[in-house]
C-alpha cells in the first residue's frame, strides 16, 4: 500500500474500522420516518386520491374528476360549517390566550407552593375532548346536573336553564369547556417562554424607571414572541379541527348552527356514506389550515432588527 494511500484512509479513534455516522444517523431517524410515512404521507394520499372518486361506503368506486370538488363549491351548508369553525376559532383562540396568559404570570414566582397551582391548573389538560365533554354534559343536564342543583339549591333560579337551545349560548357553553380544559397546555407554552427572559434585563428596566406594564408591553411580550406564536399556532389549529365537543354536547344543533367543519367531514363519510366527498372536504380544510398557519407565521415573525 503506497504511503499516499495509507494518508487518505480514515482512522477511527483507538484503532480499527471508522464509525458508519452516516448509517448510524440514519437508524436514528427511521422510526420517526416510518411515523410520519404511515400516519400522514400515506393517508394525505389516499384522502386526495379518494376524492376524485364517487367512492361509497359500501360498494365499487367510480372515478368522477372534479365532481365533487364543483358540487363542495355549491355546498351552503358546508360553507356555513367552514365560517362557523372560523367564529369559533377566533372567541375561543382568544378567550385561551387570555386565560392561559395570566395564569402563565401567576405561577412564574419562587414560591415552594407554586408546583401544586401549576398542577391544578394543568390537570384538566390530561382529559381527554371526549371525556370533557361528557363531565360537561352531566353537569349541564337541566334535571340532574350539579349547575342546575347548585343554583336552585341557593335560590337563584325556579326551573333548570337549558344553554344548549339557543346558538350563542351553546357556542358559549362549549368555548368555556374548552378554555377549562385546554389553558393549562398554553400556560405551559407562555411560562416557557417568561423563563427564558434575564433577570438582568427586566432588572436593567426597573433601574430605567419602567413601570410594570411597560417592561410587559416592551420587554416581556416582544421576548415571547416564538412562545406566543407556537400557542397561537396550536390553539387555531386545535379549534378548526374541533369535533369531540360539538359532536357530544350540541349535536350540530340548535338547527344545525354548530356543525364544525370536521363535523361536516363526518356526516358526509359516515352519515351520507359518500367517502370521497367527505376526502375533498378534508383536503379543503387542510388547505385553509396550511394558509392560516402561513399568515401567522407572517404577521408573527421576529423582524431583524427585533432579534
């Protein structure tokens, strides 16, 4: 072996053959690979490939183009669905922030109690939508639920209220559910982010002379952005895939106003049998999620000069 050649083989550290780092990456990956292949990439296919077709619950498929891409276009009740889980996103996305925000603050000091707040308030979190929804619905129940008990048992009222029978105050109901069992997960998200934040400089401020809400407004929020923008993202993207709640408490109604978009999906695979028109309705919301979290990102990104 020439002395040129002996230069250009690699050694591995102590003796013996070099480490395969590039094979050895990619056995790291595989599993995480194989998730995403089996569980997204594939069914993503599948839902676009099924919705070129008349494809019905039982029975051979028939492959029809755009039919029923055109025939989502006309759908007024689809359409009502789709602006619905917009309303919905934006009271709830809102109502989560502001819960999940002070909260964030409250338990982000060196107290020795501050694990068992930050517990409580994180616990309903570990429910799931459906159990949730189900604890909800027991307590709205007018005959025998704990909120009717309760208020009649103190005087307030003389017959149950009935939420669920009017839009706004089924929407209402459902939205407070929601924040109940949801703003512990964005708490975290936020406390995150406010221990990232220096003392040093939350204490330059106050040597500065800032008052409370100008290092909040100045400091604080501008050094949470990345925090504040993966809650957003979660949060709208959680509530335009909302089902569970609206599918055991409100049922669609009161005269269908709170059919969510997924709730669509599902009374047009499962309900209609007709597959491939509830796989175009979930590629068009796929696409309204994609645009969303795009504009997000844009509107929310840290600027150079913010860096």
């Amino acid at each position: 072996m020439t002395l040129s050649a002996l230069r250009s083989k690699p050694r591995a550290v102590g003796g013996g053959e070099p480490e395969p780092k590039g094979w050895l990456g990619i056995a790291f990956i595989a599993p995480s690979f194989v998730f995403i292949l089996g569980l997204f990439l594939v069914p993503l296919v599948m839902t676009v490939w099924m919705s070129f077709y008349n494809w019905p619950l039982l029975g051979r498929s028939k492959f029809i183009g755009l039919a029923n891409y055109a025939e989502l276009m006309d759908d007024v009740q689809l359409w009502h669905s789709f602006g619905f889980t917009l309303l919905y996103t934006v009271l709830v996305t809102a109502a989560i922030m502001l819960v999940a925000f002070p909260l964030a603050l409250l338990v982000d000091r060196p107290l020795r109690i501050i694990g068992f707040f930050r517990t409580i308030y994180f616990m309903p979190v570990v429910i799931g939508f459906g159990a949730a929804s189900t604890l909800w619905m027991w307590l709205l129940n007018p005959d025998s639920g704990v909120f009717a008990q309760l208020l009649r048992g103190i005087g307030l009222i003389d017959s149950a209220p009935r939420p669920l029978e009017s839009f706004w105050s089924a929407l209402a109901v459902v939205i407070l559910m929601v924040v109940w069992k949801t703003a512990g997960f964005t708490m975290v998200i936020l406390l995150t982010g406010l221990q990232g934040i220096s003392n040093d400089v939350i204490e330059a401020a106050k040597i500065d002379g800032a008052n409370a809400w100008s290092r909040f407004r100045r400091i604080t929020l501008p050094l949470m952005r990345n925090s504040v923008v993966l809650a957003l993202v979660l949060n709208v993207t959680s509530s335009m895939l909302a089902f569970d709640q609206f599918f055991i408490i409100t049922q669609g109604g009161p005269a269908n106003g709170t059919i969510s978009a997924v709730f669509s999906i599902y009374l047009a695979s499962f309900s209609s049998y007709r597959l491939g028109y509830g796989s175009a309705i979930s590629f068009a919301l796929l696409v309204v999620l994609v645009a969303i979290s795009a504009i997000q990102f844009v509107f929310l990104r840290q600027r150079p000069e913010e860096g």
